[in-house]
C-alpha cells in the first residue's frame, strides 16, 4: 500500500490552518489522490492553532497533531514529524513517501499534488527551487544570496539557494535522514550529506504568506546561518590557523626588515600608532578564532548530553 504523509509545521498559524486545508483537499481531490494523511505539528503556538487542529480532526480521519511541548524551532518540528512517520512504518511493509510543507500557504498545495503524481511516476525526491518570493523584499534577497555565497564557500556540503524545505521524500531518503541523529537539525545540509542526485526539482514562485507573520527573525538567521556551516564543515578552523601561520610568517619578516633598518640605515624608530593598530587587529582576530573554537565546543557539549530533541504528545482521530 502507498501513502503519502504531509508534514506540516505550524507555529502560531491561527488563521491559516482552515484555508490550507481546504485548498489542499481541493487541490489532492481534483488528481484523485486519496490515500494521504496531513501531519501536523504543533510547535509550541501561543494562539488557537491547536484549537483549530483539534476542530479539524474531529471532522476529518486523516489528520494526526503531533503536539510539541513548547516551541522547539522548524527545524526541530519537521524531525518530530518525520520520527512520527518512521515510527508508523517501522514495519517496513508500506510504501510511503513524506512532504514538507509550511502552513502558511507559501509552499502551494497545486504543487504539492503534482509532487504527489510524481512520486506515483517513480521520482524518489522531488525538491522545490523558488524563482521568486513575494514575501522578501530587495534587502533581505541581497543578505540571501551572500549569505548562500558564504556558506558554500565554507561549508563542506553544497546547499542549493532558494531551495525551500518544501519537498518530497520517498522511504528510502526517510530512512537514510533519520539515521542522522546529532543534535543540530538543517534538513537542507543533512540532504546534501545524503546526496541529492536523482533530485527532480520543480520551480515555483513563492506568493506572499496567506495570514500572520514571519517566525524568523534576524536572532534565527544568524543561529541558522552559523550553524549551516560549523555543522558541516571544519574548514573555518582551518582558515583559522592558517591565517595565523601566514601571520606569524609576517611578522617574522616585518621584525627582519625593522632591524635591518635601524642596524644598516640607523632610523630612529618611531611608529607607535603602526603598533597599536597591529595589536588591536591581531587580539580581534585571536578573539574571533576563539569565537569559532568556542562555537565547535559548545555543539560538543550539547551533543554529548545527548538530550532528546524536543518533547510532545501525538493527537490521533479518537474514533480510528
Ligand atoms: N515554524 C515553526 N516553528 C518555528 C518557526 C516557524 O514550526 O519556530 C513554521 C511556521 O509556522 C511556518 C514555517 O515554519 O509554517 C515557516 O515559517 P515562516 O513562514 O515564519 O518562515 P518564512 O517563510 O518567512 O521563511
Ligand atoms: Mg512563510
């Protein structure tokens, strides 16, 4: 038997989770694709978005709320959804295939079935490229595109720009990404370390968000951002001490021209603003190394704790 999960994470979507589901049930319907079930997770929302849910499912079989104790973050969200998924089909005897999706109607539910009748055609992964997003005004597309520059510049994974976490999953990348288990969750990086190659990519335009506002502020980007690359790469403790090789090769050879100038040109030796530039620039520099050696010790120290990654309880149709 075939299914088709939807995984579907909501934090404070309110207003939201009616007009999704309507168009997602119109839009699965019109290709008759019957055999899905809408997961959704909870993370955490301070407004009626479970309320909303639990309305939902009493008038519906096919929804499940996986209910997240507190807001743990998308990232973590999405995993609590794949687990739920895994942990159904622990079996081994199903095919099913998973798709994520965000509740606010940016990810369209129209695209969604096409993935759907894809997977039926056989594509195991089928990821989404955003040609463009409504959403986002010039400023944040320009700190976008650098900051993807930037990120693969350092990191050891490539990770495609402009690839939302709206995608479609067959069993086999299910298993193969829940057998990573650190701590840090980036779907986008963990893909990659997968390997992305039979991907078929659809585009779409991203259309401004249906009702609410963005979760992510400049604090979570940052967080994501330094993540994306300390998780998947020690290159910048690499460019770490290399630069401070290069530096003290410098330094040794600025040292050996200073005293060749006082000994054979007899310069008096004047220069103190030279130096105290030198020693503002080299503590930075030794400040911000210590950043990122501090950054690879802290993810050390979390993921030795080994904690679970979030806590919750799983909301089923009482009447199944
Ligand atoms: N989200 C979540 N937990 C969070 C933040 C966001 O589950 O801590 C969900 C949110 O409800 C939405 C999706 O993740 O369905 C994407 O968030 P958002 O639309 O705020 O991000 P953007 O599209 O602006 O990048
Ligand atoms: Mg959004």
């Amino acid at each position: 038997m075939k299914k088709i999960y939807l995984i579907i994470s909501a934090y404070n979507e309110e207003e939201n989770i009616p007009v999704l589901l309507d168009s997602l049930e119109k839009n699965l319907q019109s290709k008759n694709i019957a055999n899905y079930e809408m997961v959704f997770v909870n993370d955490g929302s301070s407004d009626q978005t479970l309320a909303e849910l639990l309305k939902a499912q009493k008038v519906r079989q096919n929804i499940i709320i996986v209910n997240q104790s507190k807001n743990f973050g998308h990232e973590i969200a999405m995993t609590a959804g794949l687990n739920y998924v895994a942990e159904e089909n622990k079996s081994g005897e199903n095919d099913f295939a998973v798709i994520f999706m965000d509740a606010d109607l940016q990810h369209p539910p129209e695209i969604a079935a096409e993935m759907i009748q894809l997977w039926e055609q056989g594509k195991k992964l089928i990821l989404t490229q955003r040609t463009d997003n409504e959403d986002k005004g010039l400023r944040y597309k320009i700190l976008g595109n650098t900051y993807y520059w930037i990120l693969n510049t350092l990191s050891d994974v490539k990770i495609p720009r402009n690839m939302p976490d709206f995608r479609l999953l067959d069993k086999k990348y299910v298993l193969w990404i829940n057998s990573l288990n650190e701590t840090d969750r980036m779907f986008r990086g963990m893909l990659s370390l997968v390997g992305l190659q039979d991907a078929h990519i659809i585009n779409f335009a991203a259309p401004k968000r249906n009702a609410g506002t963005t979760k992510y502020n400049f604090w979570n980007l940052y967080k994501l951002a330094i993540d994306s690359v300390i998780q998947f790469s020690v290159k910048p403790l690499r460019i770490a001490t290399f630069i401070g090789v290069l530096g003290c090769i410098f330094s040794i050879l600025f040292l050996a021209y200073s005293i060749y100038n006082s000994w054979i040109h007899h310069e008096p030796r004047t220069g103190y603003l030279t130096l105290l530039s030198a020693v503002i620039f080299f503590c930075s520099l030794i400040i911000f190394f210590l950043g990122i050696i501090g950054e690879y010790i802290g993810r050390i120290h979390i993921e030795v704790k080994n904690r679970p990654l979030y806590f919750n309880e799983i909301i089923k149709n009482e009447e199944k």
